[in-house]
C-alpha cells in the first residue's frame, strides 16, 4: 500500500493557449502522483484567466475559476483529448482596460493594466505552494515572469508546433503529426482520382516543424515553412514535375501557415491581434493555391492543373491523444512532481537527445526554437535533407540547434 503523507501543501495546475490532445494525461499524472504524496491539487480554469479572475472572498462564487482535483475526476477526463480545466489566451501582465474583471476596474483602469500584484495575491488566498503552467512560450512566458516574483514554478512544454525553447518535443505535436499524415493520406485519393494538385494549410506561426515531419514521413512532396521565404514559381515547376512523375498523376503540399512569399509577408485572416500580440494566421494556403493553378499551364504545356485547398486547422488538434501524447505527457507530470519533492522550481521538464531532463524556465523567454534550415531543409528542392541520420534525437530536429 502507498505510503500516503497528508498536509504537505497545494499544488495548482493550469492549462494556457490553444488546446492539444495530451494535456488531460498531464493533468492526470501531476493529480494521482501528487494527491499520493499528500498534497492538495487545485485545477486553475480558463489558463491565467482564473487565477486572474478569482473575487478573494469565502462567500463569492468562484466555481468558474478554480476546482479541486480528484483521482476520479483526472482518470475519466485523462483519456481524452482537450482540456477538462479549459483555456484561454489570457495575458494577466497585459490586460486591455475592457478585459479586466468587473471587481478590479476600479483600481486597473488604464487601457493597459498588469493585473500580476492581484494574481500573486490570488495564488496566496488559495496557499498554493507551487504552481505547474502547461502551455506553449506564451503562456509559459508568464509563468517566467511570475517565477522572478518569487512564485514557485515549474512547467510543462506543450505545443502541437514543436516551438517551445529548450525541449525536443512538447505535448500535442506527435498527434498533430500523425492526424496531418493520416488526413493527406485521405485526401490524395481524391487529388489521385481528378489528377490535381493538393495543398494542405497547417498550423506553424514562426516553426515549420508541423509542415517538414509529415514530409519526411512521406505525406508530401514538397513543404513550404515560414523559416524561408519561397519563390512562388520554382515552387509551382516542382510541383508540376512531381505530378507528372506520378503515374496517378498528382502531387502534395504542405504549407505552414506562417510561411511567406518571397518578398512578401505574413497572411492574416484578420489583424486583431490576442493579449500576446498574435494577429490571427490563415489564408497563405488559398493565395498559393490560386497562384499555382494560374503558373501551371507554364510547366504543363500550356494546359492548366486545377488544385484542391484544403485547410486542416483544428483537425488535427482535436480528438484523443496518441501513443507518444499519453506517454510523455505522464512522463513530464511525473518529473514536475519529483522536482516539487525536492523543492526545486524555475524549471521547464524537458524531452532532450531521448531523454527526460529539466532545464532552466527562463529559456523559455532567452532564446527561440525554429527548424535549422541548414540543417534540415533543402531550399533548393523545398523538403527536407534525407541525410545524417545517426545520433539525431527521435524526432529529428532537437531544442538545440
């Protein structure tokens, strides 16, 4: 039987940024081990927005901004994919005058306002002794700011981008990798059977590294990533020649969303712009799409190729985790805990070279993690190197490039 110590303090947990299969498995892990071990666990809703949120009075309603964790309750919802605690964007040091709760305008009400004062008081009110933020570099990004306010962190990579500092993997990219294939792999039946071109939008702001695994794997033909800016008309002559080497007479593309034209920019679906500073991508998949159906006919003697767009979006972020995203989120949940047993905090747990680690948490915010072109793509063929393959980390392209 476990040895089950009691009292030995609260342990808060959150979730940040857009949802990933994998972050129920985290939240499961840090509540099982930690409850074992006698700590108490509160679930923070909404991302930094409950912690942010929460009125400090006994008697207000503040069932909207935090819960208690339960084995029941994690082993039912850890199966799944999303997050039962919910997210959000929410920036607490940035919050726009509209965005600050009812209860605090009175004292925050510049059209820029740092709400951290409040939220430090709020871990307080609740005897949170550590905090665990899982998210991407936005969101751990406040989980640095909040440890050099003398807050106890320790946090958990998660990502379907793979862009987060100092680790090789985060939560949510091995699902997001296989969905991608799996869903290109549907799709080219039906770019098979009308002899077309396929272009595939998929998520990667500053990191192609969503776009370039999937190719690897054999899902493309060709990627387009934001770390490198591509000519429009070599991209189309490429894949005009790999369509008319394909004996069913079509060809694939996978295009991050953040990738950008030679000469041009980022696309954006709209320019408002959320608490990080992120105007909303989308839309370089549709201008690539028409603008290759226009320069076919140039590669195709004169006889244009018509091309299916195909934006796959919350597809592949959506739906349970899978085997790597139910592994490796238990693992780092596990490591968070070990950390806290030890009284250790300002850490990220980390994936490196295929092993488990923990690094500093300010490299979250000291450096940025993006594919090394040199490295792995070939800007001349616009895919990736298939070379030097010996002694590289399991998924190719390591946090240290």
């Amino acid at each position: 039987m476990a040895n089950v110590k009691k009292n030995r303090g609260v342990i808060a947990i959150l979730t940040g940024g857009g949802d990933v299969p994998g972050l129920n498995p985290a939240i499961r892990a840090v509540t099982i081990r930690a409850n074992r071990e006698g700590y108490k666990v509160l679930g923070l809703r909404r991302g930094w927005a409950g912690i942010t949120e929460i009125i400090r009075d006994k008697k207000a309603d503040n069932s909207n901004n935090f819960i208690e964790l339960t084995d029941d309750m994690v082993n039912k919802a850890g199966r799944t994919g999303g997050t039962f605690l919910h997210t959000s964007r929410t920036r607490p040091s940035h919050m726009s005058k509209d965005s600050v709760p009812d209860h605090l305008k009175e004292n925050y009400n510049k059209e820029m306002n740092d709400l951290t004062p409040e939220v430090i008081k709020n871990l307080e009110w609740l005897g949170v002794d550590y905090l665990i933020p899982i998210g991407g570099d936005d969101t751990l990004s406040y989980g640095v700011r909040l440890y050099q306010e003398g807050v106890k962190v320790v946090a958990i990579p998660k990502t379907m981008d793979n862009d987060v500092p100092g680790t090789d993997y985060c939560i949510g990219f091995s699902t997001c990798v296989t969905r991608t294939i799996s869903m290109t792999n549907m799709l080219r039946t039906s770019a098979g059977s009308h002899e077309r071109l396929l272009v595939l939008e998929v998520f990667g702001r500053y990191a192609g590294f969503t776009a370039m695994l999937p190719t690897m794997a054999g899902a493309a033909n060709r990627c387009v990533i934001p770390e490198y800016k591509f000519d429009i008309d070599h991209l189309c002559r490429l894949l005009v020649e790999d369509r008319n080497r394909n004996p069913s007479k079509y060809a694939v593309l996978l295009i991050s969303e953040g990738a950008m034209f030679r000469g041009g920019e980022m696309v954006f679906t709209s320019h408002e712009k959320d608490a990080y500073g992120h105007a909303k991508l989308g839309g370089i998949g549709d201008l690539v799409s028409h603008e290759l159906k226009n320069l076919s006919a140039k590669y195709n003697n004169g006889k244009i190729i018509n091309v299916i767009n195909q934006k796959l979006g919350y597809m592949v972020r959506g739906g349970d985790p899978d085997a790597v995203d139910s592994i490796v989120p238990m693992a780092y949940g596990n490591l968070a805990l070990d950390l806290i047993l030890k009284n250790i905090h300002g850490r990220l747990v980390v994936l490196q070279n295929g092993r488990y680690d923990n690094v500093p948490l300010d490299v979250v915010t000291s450096t940025k993690k993006v594919v090394n072109i040199k490295e792995y793509y070939n800007t001349e063929r616009l895919r990736p190197f298939y070379h030097s393959f010996e002694m590289k980390p399991f998924f190719l392209m390591a946090a240290e490039q």
